[in-house]
C-alpha cells in the first residue's frame, strides 16, 4: 500500500486515498457473513438437539401461535391493510429519482424495435457473436458444475490475468490481491467506485458529450456533476483550458473516458500530461473509463494511469463487452489504490456479493487467448467506420473521423433541424434511428451518434435511406454524392 500511496513531497497521503466513505471500524466484518459462517458451523448440531414433534416440526415453531381468522377468514393483520387508504404509489418514489430523466438511448431502441424493417444505428452494441472458444470456456464451466460465489474481488486466476494483460497493454501494474476487482460490467466499477469516494455535495468533472449515465450515476450519489464542453471545431478533444474554466472549489474527482462514446475522440499522451498536471494541481482523483481502449484505429492508445504520478490518483475501469463481444456476459474491472480499491470493494460486498462464476471464466479464456479475435472484430470497425464517414460527408452532414470506439456523430444542424427533430423525422419516415445528440449531453446539440457495429449491409442500406430523408428535405446547400 505504501508503493500505492507515494507519490506527495510531503509524505502525505494524497487525498485521492483518502476520498472515501466514513471509514467502517476496525475489524468490522459484514453481519451476513458472521451469521453465513456461524449457521454453517452449527446448523447440523443445533437440528440434532432441537426437540421435535412426531412429524419432524421442531418444538419452539410447531408452538408460535397464528392470528385467528375473523368472520370473513382474513387474518386482523391483513384486514389492516386491506382497510388503508389508497394513495399515489409514486409518493414513494425518491424527489431525487423521479426528477432523473431516462436514458434517450434505450428509447430510441425501443421504438425502433417495434418498427418493421427498421434499422438501428443507436445501441453501442458488437454485432459478433461472441467468439466460439470464450463462449467454450462458459459451456465447459457449466458442465463441470462451476455455479458457485466466488470471492468477493473475483477468481484469482482472472485478477491474475488481469493485473498481466494491464501491465502489459496500459503499464501500470497492480496487485491481484488487493488492487483489483471483477465487477458485473464496467458500469458497476464505475458505480462502486463513485459510491465509494463521494460525499453528498462533492463535485465530479466529466467531459460533454459523454456517455448517458455519467451525470446521473453522480446525481444518485448526492452529489454535484459539472460538465466540460468539448467543441467540434477541436474534435471534441478536451482541454486543460476548459477543465480550468469548469472547476469549482469542491471538486473531487475527474472522469473520463477514451476512446469517447459517442464521438470516437481520443488523447495523445501529451494531451494526458496535461490533463494529469491538472488533476494532480487539484488533488483530483481519476476515473479513467477505458472499455474501448483496444478498439483504437490510429495510434497507439495510452492510459492516463501510466503518466508519472498518476497511478496513486487514478481508478482505472475496464471491462470485456465493447471489444471482445461479451455484452450479454456483464464482466468488468476496476484497478487502482489498495486503500481506494478496498472502500469500493466494501460497497461491491454488500450490492453485488460477486460477478457470474460463468462469466468470470469466460473473460478469463478471453484475456489469454481472445486477442486474435478481438483484432479480427476491430479491422471490421475499422471498415465500417471508413465507409460511413465518407458516406455521411458525401450526402452534406460534416462528420469528422472518429479514432477509436464505434460511432461516428455527423453534424445535422446542418438541414436547420435540432438533433431531436432530425432522428426522430429519420425514424419515421426512414425507419432508420440514429441517436440525438443531446441524450449526451448539451454539447452534443446539433448532431446525432450512429453505431457502425452493426453489419456493412445495415450500414449500406441505413446510408441510402438517409440520403433519401435528405432529398426529401429539399435542401439546395446540402452536397450529395
């Protein structure tokens, strides 16, 4: 931990380590597990010396009385409750919650899937099937009865695996035993992780646009999101000028995100030694959301983690859905500080327990031997991407190239309709749904995301049913093909 830990002149402890919850005291173990562990020791004895009736009912529940029945046969309990008032159930619903708006991604999805014919450019999903020897080592595991809890922070053969392919794709190393944690996707890593570290009216960075639940995994957490803009004009990189010009006193945390959902921008490492200077300057901590790191079309992408100091300051978040096809798998990872990882390890014991046994051994054969396939998948990214950029800059909507992730965010303001207008005129009449823009974000006002990891023959098809759309606005400063 001290190695973890290093890092101020002063000697202090950084207070990135210490941006905890209230600490639990000392020795504290989980009720559950001291009752799990006594009732497992005792359970046999206690049933041998435990008086019994005749029919095997022990004594002491065979003697609890039962509530008389009234006239009508319902116990007086019940009656109670049948006699209450009825009320608004939503009265119960948290102020907090009931003001969140939903995710404007699953509502498109789910208007376009009750459409016929429809084509939808909206999910972030693969359209792989996930590679035969991963979904193997699945059907194997369930073969040989591996349906069991695992321990809390996962199989240690997969944080072993883990802490090598890390140190070996991003550089920083970490220690299986008290670094890392397997979580039930990356979102979850990220949820225990804010849980973990927030108090109510702490303050978290995030760059606009971003993906959907950045702000409101913050907002559930009492505290405060601050947006940075990002600007087509920089594409949508972003910058220590803007980081400088959105922190508040009371920020407590940086999060990221690169390669970008929705808008496929990545970081130079210059870039992140910058962005690093700044988080140290303000005692940030990082949360580094890196689930499309391997699906990088240019360039070689580097972790914000391996820049000198960061490592102490920063959780990286990490997971198997976007780049090895495993969505429907939900396993992911989170590594970073052991006194950090330990008070999001507290969080993830009591909300979640552990991550699917299946899916850990799954993420397991894919680490050590799914990397042939995950490169295979991203030369097909690669493909798409091309040809719908290209595509989407012939028809007149301005689309810079994306460079990483799979989603290309053309500028539609360009036929004088706000983004919502435009993917919902396209849904209509074209059958075709692309998101808006400002489901991420105010900075996304203006333009639309279109998920290129569905088939080439969905992207072909999907490109000529909004050059039609287009035509069909009659707009002479629109270029076509």
């Amino acid at each position: 931990m001290a190695g973890a830990l290093a890092g101020r002149a002063d000697g202090a402890i950084p207070r990135s380590a210490q941006a905890v919850a209230r600490p639990m005291p000392e020795g504290f173990l989980s009720p559950f597990l001291i009752f799990r562990q006594y009732a497992s020791a005792h359970m046999e004895s206690s049933q041998q010396h435990m008086p019994q009736t005749a029919d095997g009912v022990p004594d002491a529940i065979q003697a609890c009385p039962v509530p008389a029945a009234n006239a009508a046969g319902v116990a007086p309990a019940a009656a109670n409750r049948a006699a209450a008032p009825v009320a608004d159930p939503s009265r119960f619903v948290a102020r907090h919650v009931a003001a969140m708006p939903k995710s404007g991604i699953r509502d498109f999805f789910a208007i376009a899937s009750q459409m016929r014919d429809a084509i939808s450019l909206g999910i972030g999903e693969p359209d792989f099937v996930t590679p035969y020897p991963v979904r193997e080592a699945a059907m194997r595991a369930l073969e040989k009865g591996r349906t069991s809890y695992t321990d809390n922070r996962g199989l240690g053969t997969l944080r072993d695996a883990i802490s090598a392919y890390v140190a070996a794709n991003y550089g920083p190393e970490y220690d299986p035993a008290t670094e890392i944690l397997v979580t039930i996707g990356v979102s979850e890593a990220l949820d225990m992780a804010l849980r973990a570290i927030l108090n109510p009216g702490d303050k978290v960075l995030y760059h606009d646009p971003c993906y959907v639940s950045y702000s409101p995994s913050i907002s559930l957490c009492h505290a405060q999101a601050i947006a940075v803009p990002t600007r087509s004009e920089d594409g949508f990189a972003l910058t220590v000028e803007a980081l400088r010009a959105a922190w508040q006193p009371g920020c407590k945390a940086l999060l990221l995100n690169f390669p970008t959902n929705p808008t496929g921008g990545t970081a130079s490492r210059e870039l992140l030694g910058q962005i690093a200077r700044f988080a140290q300057e303000k005692d940030l901590l990082v949360l580094s959301d890196e689930i499309y790191s391997e699906l990088t079309f240019e360039g070689a992408h580097t972790s914000i983690a391996s820049i000198p100091g960061m490592r102490e300051r920063t959780l990286f978040l990490h997971g198997f859905s976007k780049a090895f096809a495993m969505t429907g798998f939900r396993i992911g990872y989170a590594c970073g500080p052991a006194a950090v990882m330990d008070a999001v390890l507290k969080v993830h014991q009591y909300a979640i327990m552990c991550a699917s046994i299946v899916s850990q051994e799954a993420a397991l054969e894919a680490l050590l031997h799914g990397r042939d396939d995950m490169l295979r998948m991203r030369d097909k990214y690669r493909e798409r991407r091309d040809f719908i950029v290209r595509r989407f800059n012939g028809l007149g909507l301005p689309c810079h190239l994306p460079r990483g992730a799979f989603y290309a965010f053309p500028k539609v303001s360009v036929t004088g309709l706000d983004s919502m207008t435009f993917a919902m005129s396209l849904l209509r009449e074209q059958k075709v749904a692309m998101v808006p823009g400002t489901a991420f974000g105010t900075a996304g006002a203006g333009f639309c995301r279109a998920s290129f990891s569905t088939s080439y023959e969905n992207i072909i098809k999907a490109s000529d049913r909004i050059g039609r759309f287009l035509d069909s606005l009659k707009i002479d400063s629109l270029k076509t093909d």
